[in-house]
C-alpha cells in the first residue's frame, strides 16, 4: 500500500518544528504498518467459524478464501485468534 493511500493521524506530545524529524517518524510507522497487514499474516491470526457445517477452519489457505469473498455465507463468522 502505498503511503499516500492511507490516512493516519497522529498524536504527538511536544509540539516542535522539526518537520523532518516528524516525516522521519512517520515513514518508520508506515513500515511498521506495510510488515503487519501483510494478507499472510492476516490470514495467519483469523478463523472461520461456520456454523452451518459446524465446524472451524483455520487452515491458512481455507482462511484466505474465505478473506478474499466478497460476502460471507449466512451463519459463517471470521473470529481473530487472540
């Protein structure tokens, strides 16, 4: 993604005018973010819960398909593992 496609806002405590040192900071969180919302790892802390089959998925590629859908099945939940 890139950065001037997301939205962030940001508080800081002391208000200085150093712009670079805040461009600096905020390019840091940006790479942060980019590691973090991989679709890998997305896919790697969800579950499906369907409650049709009553049963839960959370076999990676079974995840995906789920995550790529664009409307869930009724009955059929994505529940983070934390």
């Amino acid at each position: 993604m890139s950065r001037s496609k997301r939205n962030l806002l940001v508080m800081v405590k002391k208000s200085s005018s150093n712009d670079h040192a805040l461009e600096y900071e905020l390019e840091q969180l940006h790479r942060i973010l980019m590691t973090t919302e991989d679709f890998e790892r997305i896919a790697n802390v969800y579950e499906v819960i369907d409650l049709n089959r009553f049963k839960v998925i959370r076999k990676n590629g079974r995840v995906k398909k789920s995550l790529l859908r664009r409307d869930l099945k009724h009955f059929e939940f994505l529940i983070p593992l934390n």
